[in-house]
C-alpha cells in the first residue's frame, strides 16, 4: 500500500509588529487594546479576501445610517459571536 502524503495546510498569521506597521499610530482605531485581536490577524492574513471582509465590517459598524449605535452594533456582534463557540 503507498501511502499519499499530503501538506498541512496553515496560513501564515501577521505578526503584533506587521499589523501596527500597516495602522497608522494616528488613526482613531476603536479596536486597540494594547493588542490586535486573533480576527484581526486572521482578516489580515488574507490580501485581498481580507481587505474586502474589513470594508464590509467597516460599513456595518461605523456606518451613520441604521437603526442601531455603535454600542448596540457591537453587542449584536458579541452575542452572534458566542451563539456560534466563536473564540475570535
């Protein structure tokens, strides 16, 4: 019997210093806490699937236009979040 070897898949996740090289230190960003979030990191190790999942995101939650405020936008996220086991 042969045995098929095959890869292991991985993607190569941005290091704390690539994602702050890529935000501007003068940006009003809402989501630094000392630390980017795993999400974060995961969207931007993804080129161009990442850059059009983080204008969406951008548009869900900051977007003017809605019935919600950003505080309940980021409650929904939460709870949708941990419905789903979601550690990120």
């Amino acid at each position: 019997m042969v045995q098929k070897i095959v890869p292991e898949a991985w993607v190569r996740m941005p290091s704390e210093e690539e994602l702050r090289a890529q935000i501007p230190q003068d940006a009003d960003f809402p989501y630094d806490f000392g630390f980017y979030p795993a999400m974060m990191r995961l969207i931007r190790a993804h080129g161009r699937i990442g850059q059009a999942f983080g204008a969406l995101f951008a548009q869900i939650m900051f977007s003017p236009e809605g019935e919600l405020d950003r505080r309940e936008r980021e409650m929904v996220a939460a709870v949708a979040a941990a419905a789903q086991d979601c550690r990120y």
